[in-house]
C-alpha cells in the first residue's frame, strides 16, 4: 500500500494573515490523470478521509481546514473565501492540476466553490448529503457543536471553538446552483434517505430532484441506511461507490 504522508502548506487569503494548513496526501499527481481531493465536513479533519485516501487507486489528498486536525486556528477568517484558500493551498501545494473533488456535508460547498473558480481543472465531483451552499449558520451552532459527541468523541476533539465561533460569526450564504448547469463532468450525489438516522439527511427529495434537474452528467444515489453521516453508517457501500467512480475517471482519462 503506498504510504500516506502528513503534509503542511500555507494558506493566504487577502483580507487575513497566513494560516499554516495540515494535509494528509498519499502518491503523487500523473499527467492526464486526475487526483482524488477531499473537502471534509464543518468539524472534520483530513483524518476522517483515511478510508477513502486508502482505498482509491492514484493521488489522493484531503484537507484539515483552518481551526481542525493539525492546521493553525487564527483568531478572524472563516468565511467561504477563507475556506476556499485553505483548499487551493493544498491543491498548488501537492502539484495536482486535475481533480476529482469531494465534499461532505459543509465540504460540499467548499468543493463547488472550488469548482466555480477552477473548473478547467475539475474532471468529476462528488457531492455527499448536502445541498448546493455554502450555509450561514444560525446563533447557537457553535455552542451545540461544542457540546456534541460523534462515535464517542467530543466534537472539540477534532475543532477548536474558536473556529466555531468564527464560522457562525462571519459565514455569509452563498448559493450554488446555479453553478450547476456550468458543471460539464460527472457529478455523483449521495444522499442518506433513512428516515430514523440521529443525524438526518441534509438533501431532500426535492433537493435530489433540482440535482438530476441541472446538472448535465449527474446522477443521486440513495443510502437507504444512512442519514446525513453516509462515511459511519454505510462506511463499506459509501467507500466502494466513491473508489468505483473515481475508477471509471481515471480510466476515462487514460488515452
């Protein structure tokens, strides 16, 4: 298997100072073939990707964003903007030029983001469990984050407070999809649809509807089994599809 290395590079923004960003990156980037880029959820760091890191074939990555895992956690500079530099410093940093992005839950809008700047160099997305935004969180989030436990684990164990508070404090919303139509590569939508999950799904029928609607090479897959935390509750089916789309990319990619 081949070795997954901790890496750090600096994200800069215009309006904030530079903010130290961790990584975890396995191989490096091939000519003509896309890597494998994940954009964690609101709390995650690159850790919680190791499944996906492990399984795919090529070059993967997956970002620790400001306030998480290992990076730096500043005071002020949480909004989208802020977040998107986090991930176009790590993209530069490992020297990939085609992407497969994915994005979990707040991820997601990081990745269309991403996309909405780049997309010469986006071959296929994978959007889990959210919609088309970049939410601004209501008063209170913060808090209610503080105080939850995931899979045994403080929250606070994987995100500072500080970046909570900042995100509720400076996130403005930012509507996607409208970017949609632009997107002329695969896109594949996972959506939990267990109605008795804890946690439930963030995408909605009429959601995965306006998805099949406007996006021009997409497709939504249910997870009859999972709520909005697809990666722990169907971690096997969840980790199979995203190798298996990633495949058919690389090997639509190959000459």
């Amino acid at each position: 298997m081949t070795e997954i290395f901790r890496r750090t590079t600096l994200s800069r923004t215009a309006d904030a100072e530079p903010v130290r960003i961790a990584y975890l990156e396995k191989g490096r980037p091939e000519p003509g073939t896309p890597s494998f880029v994940v954009a964690p959820g609101i709390w995650e760091p690159a850790e919680r990707a190791l499944p996906l890191l492990e399984a795919v074939d090529g070059h993967a990555v997956a970002v620790s964003f400001r306030g998480r895992g290992d990076s730096d956690t500043p005071r002020r500079g949480y909004d989208l903007e802020h977040h998107l530099g986090d991930l176009e410093a790590v993209v530069d940093a490992s020297g990939a030029e085609c992407l497969c992005l994915l994005g979990f839950s707040r991820g997601v809008g990081y990745a269309l983001g991403y996309a909405a700047r780049h997309r010469s160099r986006v071959a296929g997305m994978v959007l889990v469990d959210s919609k088309a935004r970049h939410s601004a969180p209501q008063p209170g989030t913060a808090d209610m984050w503080k105080g939850r436990t995931h899979l045994g684990r403080p929250i606070p164990e994987f995100i500072r407070g500080i970046a909570l508070d900042g995100m509720e404090r400076e996130s403005r919303e930012v509507l996607f999809w409208d970017e949609l139509p632009l997107l002329d590569v695969p896109v594949l939508v996972l959506r939990g649809t267990w109605r008795e999950s804890p946690i439930p799904s963030n995408v909605s029928e009429e959601d995965a509807s306006r998805y099949e609607r406007l996006l021009r090479f997409g497709e939504v897959i249910e997870f009859e089994r999972s709520g909005h935390m697809i990666p722990d509750e169907e971690p096997e089916r969840y980790v199979a599809t995203v190798k298996r789309f990633f495949h058919a990319l690389r090997k639509k990619s190959v000459p």
